[in-house]
C-alpha cells in the first residue's frame, strides 16, 4: 500500500521489502488462519502492497478468485510480477473508493493498510460495501505505540541520544493502532468484530541485520531521522542500539512485532 502519511510515501516496492515487507508475508501467513474465512470465496485484497497478503490467502484459504487493489503502480508490478497463480489479478484503486460492486465478494480483507490512508472510517466503509450480506472483513495493523519493538527499540535509542527526536516519531499519531480504536473503527461502519493480539517473531541473525535497513533511502520515519544526522549521530544512534537491543551471545537479535487483528461477518438483509 503506498501510504500518504505518517511513515512517508511508499511508491517503491524495492525500499518497501528492505525495511518492513520482509515480516508481511509471514504475518499474513498468520492472519488468514486466523480470519476463519470459508473456502471457495471471492476475496478481495484491499492495498494489496507487492502481495504478501495475497500470496498467504493463495496458499492457505483455498479461494476461487482473489483481487488485489493498491493505488500504486509499483506495488500493482511487483505483485503481478510475482505472483503467477491464475486466481489472482491486481487493480489499480483506492481504498477509500474501491473499484468494485457492492457485495461482490465473500471475504475482505487489509493488510498494514488502515493506518495509511487519509480516511480510514472511508476505507473500512468501503471494505463493508464489498462484502456480501453473511460474508468475512478482516484487517490487521502494527501495534506502533505498543510492541512492534523494531520500531519501539529505535525510537526509545533515538530520543535518550537527542529528545528532540520525539518530534520525529511517528507512533503517537497512529491512534486507530490501538485495539479499542481499531475495534471502534468498523463497529462504526456496522460491523461488529473481535480484536485479538497478533504476535510475529523478528529474528535478526546480528546487529547489521537489524540496523542497515534503518540507513537506506526511504521513506519511512526511521530512516528518514537516520538521513537527517551527522555521521557521529548516526554512529552514536548506532552504538547506543547496540548496546539496548536483547542481542544473544551468538548475536542473534529476537524481537517481537505486534499486530492487532479484528474480524467480522457483515450482518444479513
């Protein structure tokens, strides 16, 4: 999903997968178990990103048909250029003004998305309009401001080495990131649904591995902040992450993302 705010504008699928589509696949591997959907539906992939969520849908739901929207032409390539089973095909589209009828599909479902558009009480709209009348929404977003530790842990080392980096976190802002917010959030587009804690491992096999995606272009806060500092802040951020993260004594790095899930069934006519 190419965002518009708060972490930046993703419109590159490469910068993307560096920095954080790494853990989207397996977090939808989670997720769609999870879901509970029937098989043999018509799924619908709302910012659909390069995939990710499609490809575990593919491979777990047993669907007849699964749509992926996203408004960016880069991720729309990637995905399509990725994934090659006949039942998927992916659309150019906005979450918030999706390109499809209204109960079109049996199951919708967003993936790291809510967060990122202008209007999320739009997009969960729309995501109700798409499915039918007995039919499965479900989405799932990080837990900023709690445990998405890759982030927590860098901004905690951010702000002790300079305070004036809490101007520069994002987290704060990201309220429906919250499970009674994210609950509200459909409950006021007449779906009711059950918010649970989705926890993915992130392994890091050493220091560099957590670190160097944090120093690549791209637009996400955390490598926009690296961007911003001199060379002794960056080393000074650096080392003082190395000492803070939970590193093992064959340096290994074992964090935890995680994600807050809701599901609901559209009511019936």
């Amino acid at each position: 999903m190419a965002s518009t705010h708060g972490s930046g504008n993703w419109q590159g699928a490469d910068a993307y997968e560096a920095y954080m589509g790494r853990w989207s696949f397996p977090l939808a591997r989670v997720f769609v178990p999870w879901l509970s959907a029937q098989p043999g539906g018509r799924w619908l992939d709302v910012g659909c990103g390069t995939g990710a969520l499609t490809a575990a849908v593919l491979a777990a739901a047993g669907p007849a048909s699964v749509l992926g929207v996203d408004p960016s032409a880069d991720f729309i390539a990637t995905a399509t250029a990725h994934i090659s089973d006949p039942r998927a095909r992916f659309l150019a589209g906005d979450a918030g003004a999706l390109p499809v009828d209204d109960g079109d599909f049996d199951a919708v479902a967003a993936g790291l998305v809510l967060n990122h558009v202008p209007d999320p009480a739009a997009a969960a709209a729309e995501m109700v309009r798409a499915v039918r009348p007995g039919g499965t929404v479900g989405a799932y977003v990080w837990d900023y401001s709690g445990e998405m530790q890759l982030m927590r842990f860098f901004w905690e080392a951010a702000v002790a080495m300079d305070p004036a980096a809490t101007s520069r976190d994002p987290r704060a802002g990201y309220r429906i990131c919250q499970p009674d917010a994210f609950a509200d959030l459909f409950r006021a587009v007449g779906l009711p649904g059950v918010v649970e804690a989705i926890d993915l491992p992130m392994p890091f096999r050493d220091f560099d591995d957590f670190w160097l995606p944090h120093t690549l272009p791209g637009p996400a806060a955390t490598q926009r902040y690296v961007a911003s500092l001199t060379e002794e802040g960056r080393a000074a951020l650096r080392e003082h992450l190395r000492t803070t993260l939970p590193t093992e004594t064959d340096g290994t790095i074992n964090l935890i993302g995680r994600a807050w899930a809701v599901r609901g069934t559209k009511p019936s006519i």
